[in-house]
C-alpha cells in the first residue's frame, strides 16, 4: 500500500464586494468575489452558494387572507377597479389603496410602503383579514374544500427574499499553477441586503457539514459539584469585554464559532444554547455559561485560552 504525503495549502482565501446597489425599494443587487481557488472549487463553492441562497434563506409571506365580503378569491367586489384582486388590506374609499395601509404589529415590517394594491371607486370599506408565515422556498395554495370553511382563501407564497443568484468564474495561471476567482451575483427583493443573503446563506451551510466535522457528542454526564472550580483571576466577560473594545460589533456578528477550531464537547454545548457567534458569545457571562449543562469552569478556561490564540484580548 501506497501512502501518498498530502501538501496542506496556505493559501489565504479572501471575498470582497465589489458592486453593490439599490435599483428600488424591492430590488436590491450585490456582485462578490473569492479567491484564490484551485481548479475546480469556483464550482463547487458556486453551486453549494447558489442553491442556499435561494433555498436555504427564510422570508416572510402572506399566506391566506380573510374577509366576510369575499366569498373566494376570484370574486368581483362592487367598488374596486381591479376585477379580480387579492386584498391584502384595510382602508376606505375612494382613492388608491397601497401597502401603507396595511395594519400590521410592530415586529413586521413592510418593504415598498408605495406599493399600489387597487383603486377603491366608491365610498367602500374594505378590510382584510391577513395571515402572515415565515418559511423557505415556494408554496402553492391548496385549493380544497376545508380551507374556506372560516372564510379565509388561502394564497400562492413567495417565500425567497433572494430572487436570483448567478455564479461565474475566472480562470488565470498557466498549468499546475492555475486558479480561480469565483464572482457571486445575488438580487434580492429589499427585505434583506445581498451581503446579509450572503452571510445568512453561508451560516446555512455550515451548520448542514458540522455533523460531519464533529466527533459524535460525548455522553458522559458529570455531576454538578465537579463543575466547580477555582475562577480566572480576571472573569470570563471582563477579558471578552475588552475583544469588543477591538472590534466592531457588526464584524463580531459575522464571525461564527465554527472558525475557532473549538473542541467537539465545547462546540456542540454552545450550539444547543444557540451560540453561533462570538457575538451571540460574548452577550453571555460566566455564570451563563456555567448553566449549560455539561460545561466545566475548565471549559471556560480552554474557550478563554482559544480566543486569545486567535485574538488580542490581553
């Protein structure tokens, strides 16, 4: 048997936006690129990039609409021009109706407030029950029976704030020596910028190939007076207080535990907390981490001794 010697490459990866702009409110495009790559990776980093970007990232989407005037949603309604309309609002004729007047809570935001729904061409009250869901992908309504029962109708979703993603590559290099520059095009409909697409796109991907990185989850449980021990001299938050001092917080949101190499116990016990950034990290004290069960005071310390490998924070 043959065992060949594997070359580690040291090559830094590095991405960089370089376009980016706003078209109108629902339209938003971003232009990537990373590099260096071998031949062959452009691709398979591209693929895996585009099929997140429009699969993997969640949107929210009206979903059914109900109203005691219509009995389905193919009915004409005496007062509106548009024949056949979708209501998605409540406002009082005439005059244009658009998206500002929507009623909607405070944690949901509309994107194009201008939007235009219909034009109300007499004195008509108009109110529209909405139902609003947040998920992935495309849903077709289902047209049966039992979902008009409550007079609601329910409606074809949209759920992808990406709209369309292209990837492309550039070769350069002679020989063995060739490589590649991948250039990621996203457009995305303003509910989220392209950048954000792509660092939400990545983090998706990520958390699917971390099972395959990880040993699996060790099972020994430990009881609780052997998860005491002698505290830092400087604590736990005081020491990451100061790599927030370095950093701004929107660099600390993007960067993932993922990249600091952690052991697989360490890693696993902060992802069940849903820690996934050292700023997610770093909005937790000692005593909060001391409450994850199966997490040690010597964890602590390793986690401590991990960061400062990777970042000043003396």
């Amino acid at each position: 048997m043959v065992r060949e010697k594997v070359t580690v490459s040291t090559r830094t990866l590095q991405w960089k936006c370089v376009e980016s702009r706003v078209d109108n409110k629902r339209l938003c495009y971003g232009r990537f690129i990373l590099s260096p790559l071998i031949k062959g990776q452009a691709d398979t980093i591209g693929i895996a990039m585009r099929r997140a970007l429009l699969g993997e990232i969640e949107g929210t989407c009206i979903t059914r609409a109900k109203s005691e005037k219509i009995p389905h949603e193919y009915s004409t309604i005496v007062g509106i021009q548009e024949s056949n309309l979708r209501p998605f609002i409540c406002a009082r004729g005439p005059g244009y109706v658009t998206a500002q007047d929507i009623i909607s809570p405070p944690s949901v935001e509309i994107v194009d407030n201008t939007q235009h729904i219909a034009r109300l061409t007499e004195p008509i009250d108009l109110c529209i029950g909405l139902q609003i869901e947040r998920n992935r992908g495309y849903r077709y309504s289902i047209k049966r029976p039992n979902n008009f029962q409550d007079g609601s109708y329910p409606i074809d979703a949209v759920f992808m704030p990406v709209r369309n993603a292209n990837h492309s590559i550039h070769s350069y290099g002679n020989g063995n020596e060739r490589q590649e520059i991948l250039f990621l095009e996203i457009w995305t409909n303003g509910s989220l910028t392209p950048k954000e697409a792509l660092h939400e796109a990545s983090r998706n991907l990520i958390d699917l190939f971390i099972p395959f990185l990880h040993a699996e989850e060790e099972t020994l449980h430990l009881e609780y007076n052997r998860h005491k021990g002698t505290l830092p001299p400087l604590t736990f938050h005081d020491r990451l207080a100061k790599l927030r001092k370095n950093k701004k917080e929107i660099e600390l949101k993007y960067i993932f535990i993922d990249q600091l190499e952690l052991p697989p116990r360490i890693y696993n016990c902060l992802k069940r907390c849903n820690l996934h950034t050292l700023l997610d990290l770093l909005n937790k004290s000692q005593k909060d981490l001391m409450k994850i069960e199966d997490f040690r005071i010597e964890d602590v310390k390793q986690l401590l001794g991990i960061l400062e490998k990777h970042f000043t924070i003396d």
